[in-house]
C-alpha cells in the first residue's frame, strides 16, 4: 500500500498554545472588521469564549489544541466565502453541541434563534457520515442535510469551510480515514462547492481528495508543473504583451494574469484525451478582469473579446458565453480559447470584478450583487426544485445520493421551449427529461419530441441551445424501460410514482385470489398472514407477492402444505437435506503459479492473517498498486485500486466495508495485466515488441492484437507480470523502441 509521509509531530509549550490560540482569534477579528457592526465585537468575543472552554481538553489528530480548528473554519467563512458575523459565530460554534456538553438551549439563550438554528443544523450534518454503516439511514440522512440547506443555505456553506479545513490538515490522520475522507469529499462536497459556486473552493478540495488517493499521480504532475514553471510564466508574458497595448488603448481598467489549472483538472484531460502531460496544451488559463460599472459589463466584455481575437485567432467551437445566460450558480463570464505564439492552445476567461468575485465567493457574493425578479430567483428556484424532490422521495431509496448528484451538482445545458422559454437541465438529459421538467403529465403521457422541428425518440439526449417540443398521447403510459432513459430526480421520481400505481392496481387481482385461497384453508387474511406467504416465496415486500400472483408467476400450490395454527399460517418445514462442506474459493483474477497456502498475497489489518480475495474486474489490481479491500455482499472480499473508476462511489458510500491492504512479497505468481501500444507502423515492428516482451525480458504474452491504419498501429498485449514494478520495467523498456509513441496500462476483460 502507498506510503503517506509521517506529519510533524505538533510541540509548544502550554504558553505558546495560548499566544498562538489568540494569534489566531486576531486574525479572525482583523478579516471580519468591515463587516462588523456595533455590538458584534462582544456577540464574537462570547461565541469564542464559549466554544475555547468547551473544547479545551481537546486535541486534535495533529495534537494541536482543538479549538484551532473552529477559528480556521471561521476564518474560511468570512475569508474564502465572504460569509458575515452571523455565520461566523456558528463556525466557532459548530462542533460544541455534538462533541461537548453545551447544549442548543445554551446557544438560544446566549445568541438567539436564527444562530440556535444553523448550530442545530450543523449538529445534524455532523452526525451523518455519507460512511454510515446503514445506508438506508444514510440516505435518509443526506435528505435532511438537503432540507437544512434550503432552509438555510449558510449551513451548507459553513459545513465546506469546516471540510476544507479538515482536508488541509489530514496528514495528521491514518491512511483508511485519509481514503474515506477524501473519497468522501470528491463524491459530494467537491460537487457541491461546484454547484454553490464555489469554484476555488471546489478545485482545493479536489486536488487536496486526488494528493491522498493517487498520491504517485499527483506528485508526478506538481513536480512537471514545477519544473515547467520558468518557461509557462516567460510564455504567459509573451502572450500578455501585445493584448496589454490594446486594452490600454482601448480605454479599459483591467487586471490581466496567467493562472495554472488545477493538478486534478490536467490529470482529467490526460486521461479523457488519452495525451501525455507535455500534450495537455491548457496548463494554464489567462484571466482578464475588467472594472466596469454593472449596466457596461457586458459591452466592456464583449470589447476585450473583440481584442483577443484580432491578436489571436480563435477557436470557434470553444467560445463559452456565460455573459448572456449566466450558470445557474451565478458564474458570469466569457471563456475562449485562442491559438497563442509556438502553435499553443490558449484558454482566456473574461470576468468584471463583481462577477469575479461571484465566481470566488458564489452563493455569497451573489447575495450581495443581487439585483431585480431573475437574478433573485436563480438560487431559490433550484431550491424549490431540491424541495420538489425531496417531497417525493420514497424513505427507503438507496439511490437517491446519486439521483442527487446526476440532477443537482453536474454541469447544465440550456434548451428552449416551443415559446422561446429558457429551461436549465443536466448535463446528460433526454426529450423525457424535458417532458417531465414541463409538467407530471406531460411526461407521463410523452411518445417523442421534436428537437429543432426534428422528430427524435423519448431517449434523445439534449443538447446547449436545443428547442424542444414534447409530443403526446392520452395513451401513452410508463413502463420501467423509462427510468433508463432520464438523468432528473423529478423524472426518475414520477416514472417510479406511476408504475407503483400501476403495481398496486394488478395486485388488487392477486389479494382477491390469495385472500379466496386462504380462507378456503381456514386462515384469516391479514398482513402477518401476508408477509409469512412472501417470505416462503422469497419475495420482498407484499406488494409484489400480490402482483406476481395476479400475473400468474405464483400460482399458490404450495399454500396447501402450509400449517394453519390457530388464525396464523405457519410455513411447511423444510426436509433435512445432508450437509455439504462450503468450497472454499481460490484468490482470483488470472493468474499463473503455485496454488497452495503461500497463493495469498494480501495481508489485511496489523496482524498477518492471510484472507481469500478476489480481485476487481473494473480495475484489475496487481501487486504494488495503491489498493484498498471491500466486502461485498455476495462475492466476499474484493481488491480494487484506489485509482479505480469506482473507487470514490464504494469509499465514500460504503466505508465501514474498507478493509485494510496491502501486498505481501511473493514472486510465485504472475498476474494478468493489458499494455495499448501506439506508434508507427514500420516494417518489423511486430517482431520488435513480442521479441522484447517474451525474450529479453521473458514475461508471458497470454494475446495480442494489432490493428494498423494509415501509418499508425494500435498494439493491445496481454502479459503476465508478478507486480508494478516488473510492469514499469516493461513500460519504459517498450518506450526505447523506435517509433513506439505511447504505451497505456489498460484493464483486461
């Protein structure tokens, strides 16, 4: 398993603790002056009394006292969000109600109801862990973080500084707490930050989530972003040069400035685009920000976009104008990419300072600048659509954190109605998607769409600028095809509605043949009755015992050996059937070697006990990976790697099944691994990589294929290695070759 560097042990003196506890309270006062009103000094000054002594036995993880922690979360707030007073007294009081033994009657009575309020639904989102062993509570948990936020969405905004925070100070924690926290924060509060708006915010949290999870990944490109740092900076002042005479002449006040893009987001174009990190031609990004008053901003805008692209020429499909429909988050802006000096890909974000600062600040800063009936809405209408949902959600639904995320924290698009009307929806979004965001029966009741006057299917996927007109028919009914078809929770909500409707109809059939059989055996037809039937048959609830009987997929034979005991139905009893030993499974994946006690090799927890595993297909782990283990409900356990597609989803939402892992040295088996070749196709080259691979090296070649094209050929190999290490060697030994291009580890089938 991957090793974290140890953090520094925390050392000062009791005094120092004391001067460094008041620093910091400084500190806090000093970013918090301009805000500050008569009286709030003495409101700050209590709440930081109140919440030091509660917490002044403890300490956290790094050793440092525990009160640190609620005035950097404070300090985030007003900071980095742009939060007040009111919200800076519940960050310094955020812990105190779950950890120490203040209670909510001792907030009211100090700080009043609105305060109690956000402290309380602090509390409440304290105690849900999106790791909650019951993850039908867990869901009914989120739900509630959810109703909070559009009550009150400084809890939610509070509740991100307070996970920053904790992000930026997790060296301190063990390596599972580091992946579950991480995993945690990449599924649902970067996302989130992302939807607030919160764009710097939302980018920390997902470098800071990548550093603990692909530790080798990410300091691999912060040092490349390092050592290319001198020559992006002279090509950033290149570039800047000739755009800066313009702008001056042109009568502009404006800030102009090259910023890196985010580690995480570069080793997202790495892997979509399948490039190197030399390839990768957007490392960085140039912002113009323009001070202009509101009603010029977007004349003044458009005028440095004019500018730009008489320097450079522009790229016509990456124009992003966010300047005449704003992101649903607020975010105003107008995003080009232009091709700068050396033949390079420039991207260029145009910003005044107001929308900059709502594009720092988010939900906060769009309180501030909010002005007339549309800019208003924008957050209470998306508010109003999580209140929607919520209210139809059924308690028990596992799925409803990643209904959340599809409908509520993607990217949007913004299509039109037949009118003209603009309606924002995910990213992702089908015709019937669009039906239902319209009205319930329209979409119940859709069989096409035409999209731009063209007659499209139910599941035609949107697009930015679309004009959609539902078709529909009285006739038309849903059907549990249906629910592959939309991304939106409204939607997925209203298909589930109506086919349960539907259900409940059918089994009004099945309750009349099953209440005629019962009674014909002398039983009473009751829910005990009920469910005593559908747990014979192996059946869920009683709605689908009644259902399957009405469609005749339960015929009810078996009721007459059931015993009827008084007014209850008791089951038949099963006949002893003899023992059989349960098979103890191999480790598996494939693999190649000895199959005896040494063929384990993984040894989980502190002590050395060795346990069967099996190793994911949608990662196909080897030893030397970064992995982590996680119990299965059917298969046992199960290896994947901590860079695996599915990685964050099982972390964060099933944390109490993370096991502990790491290899064990054993060269005795070999594990099966697959290597995409790409470069030029020269006579030989066949020759050159098989006589490589199996006699200079001597791995075993299980298949390969190769397609040739134009002059290029796509290699795919599967070898048999014994770990990482041996696969690297092979990697770098095949990028020795003339004209090999790339070599990419793939996950074989």
């Amino acid at each position: 398993m991957q090793k974290v560097a140890s953090p520094p042990v925390y050392k000062l003196s009791e005094e120092e603790e004391k001067k460094e506890i008041l620093r910091q309270y400084r500190a806090l006062l000093r970013v918090l002056k301009r805000k500050m009103k008569p009286g709030d000094k003495i409101l700050i000054r209590n709440a930081f009394e109140m919440a030091a002594e509660a917490h002044k036995t403890m300490r956290r993880k790094s050793g440092e006292p525990y009160i640190l922690h609620p005035l950097a979360v404070a300090k985030i707030c007003v900071e980095e969000i742009g939060l007040g007073v009111r919200s800076t007294i519940c960050a310094l009081l955020h812990d105190t109600v779950e950890d120490t033994d203040i209670t909510l009657a001792d907030i009211q009575q100090e700080f009043g109801t609105e305060i109690t309020r956000i402290v309380d639904g602090l509390t409440k989102i304290s105690n849900v862990s999106v790791m909650d062993a019951n993850t039908s509570k867990q869901a009914e948990n989120f739900k509630k973080i959810l109703l909070t936020l559009t009550d009150d969405p400084r809890v939610i905004l509070i509740k991100l500084a307070d996970r920053l925070h904790n992000m930026r100070t997790l060296e301190s924690m063990n390596r599972e707490k580091q992946l579950k926290i991480s995993s945690e924060t990449i599924y649902v509060y970067a996302p989130l930050a992302h939807r607030m708006g919160l764009y710097n915010i939302k980018t920390e949290m997902e470098d800071l989530a990548m550093k603990y999870m692909e530790p080798d990944t990410y300091r691999y490109i912060a040092q490349k972003l390092q050592d290319t740092k001198r020559e992006r900076t002279r090509y950033i002042n290149d570039f800047i040069r000739p755009l800066k005479d313009k702008l001056e002449r042109a009568g502009l006040h404006f800030e102009i400035y090259g910023r890196p893009k985010s580690i995480h987001s570069i080793w997202n174009k790495i892997k979509k685009k399948g490039v190197s990190f030399e390839e990768v031609y957007d490392l960085f990004a140039i912002r113009i920000l323009v001070d202009s008053p509101q009603e010029k901003e977007k004349e003044d805008c458009w005028k440095v976009y004019s500018i730009i692209t008489d320097a450079y020429n522009p790229s016509p499909e990456r124009l992003r104008d966010w300047l005449s429909n704003p992101k649903n988050n607020g975010y105003e802006a107008l995003h080009t990419t232009v091709m700068g000096p050396q033949g390079k890909w420039v991207e260029v974000q145009i910003r005044t300072l107001r929308m900059n600062e709502i594009a720092e600040k988010g939900l906060a800063a769009h309180w501030k600048y909010k002005e007339g009936k549309e800019d208003e809405n924008r957050f209470d209408k998306w508010f109003q659509q999580i209140r929607e949902v919520l209210a139809n959600q059924e308690t028990n639904s596992l799925d409803f954190l990643q209904d959340f995320k599809t409908s509520f924290l993607t990217e949007e698009i913004y299509v039109y109605t037949p009118k003209g009307d603009i309606k924002t929806l995910p990213i992702g979004a089908t015709a019937l998607d669009f039906a239902f965001s319209v009205h319930t029966a329209v979409g119940t009741q859709c069989i096409g769409a035409k999209v731009n006057h063209k007659l499209v299917p139910i599941s035609y996927k949107l697009r930015s600028g679309d004009q959609i007109e539902i078709i529909t028919s009285a006739k038309q009914k849903p059907n549990a095809e249906w629910l592959k078809h939309v991304v939106t929770s409204k939607a997925k909500a209203k298909i589930k509605d109506t086919l349960k409707e539907e259900k409940r109809l059918i089994a009004e059939e099945g309750k009349y043949i099953l209440q005629r059989k019962m009674e014909g055996l002398g039983a009473v037809y009751n829910q005990t009755n009920i469910e005593e039937v559908a747990n014979f048959y192996k059946i869920n609830s009683s709605l689908d015992l009644l259902y399957e009987i009405a469609l005749k997929k339960i015929d009810l034979k078996e009721l007459k050996e059931f015993i009827v005991h008084g007014d209850k139905l008791l089951p038949p009893k099963p006949p002893k059937t003899q023992e059989e030993k349960p098979e103890i499974p191999e480790p598996s994946g494939k693999h190649q070697g000895k199959k005896d006690k040494d063929a384990e090799l993984i040894i989980f927890g502190e002590s050395s006990d060795k346990i069967m595993y099996t190793l994911a297909n949608c990662c196909k782990p080897i030893p030397g990976d970064d992995v982590f283990g996680f119990i299965t409900t059917g298969e046992g356990l199960k290896i994947h790697r901590t860079s695996c597609p599915n990685a964050a989803r099982l972390l964060a939402n099933y944390g109490h099944r993370v096991v502990k892992t790491k290899w064990a040295k054993n060269k005795e088996i070999s594990f099966l691994t697959g290597l995409k070749i790409i470069g030029l196709d020269d006579v030989g080259v066949i020759h050159k990589i098989t006589n490589l691979i199996s006699g200079e090296l001597k791995f075993n070649i299980s298949a390969m294929t190769i397609e040739a094209q134009d002059g290029i050929f796509n290699g795919n190999v599967k070898v048999f290695v014994h770990d990482k290490e041996e696969l690297d060697k092979l990697v770098n030994e095949l990028l020795k070759l003339p004209g090999i291009e790339r070599v990419d580890r793939y996950d074989t089938e």
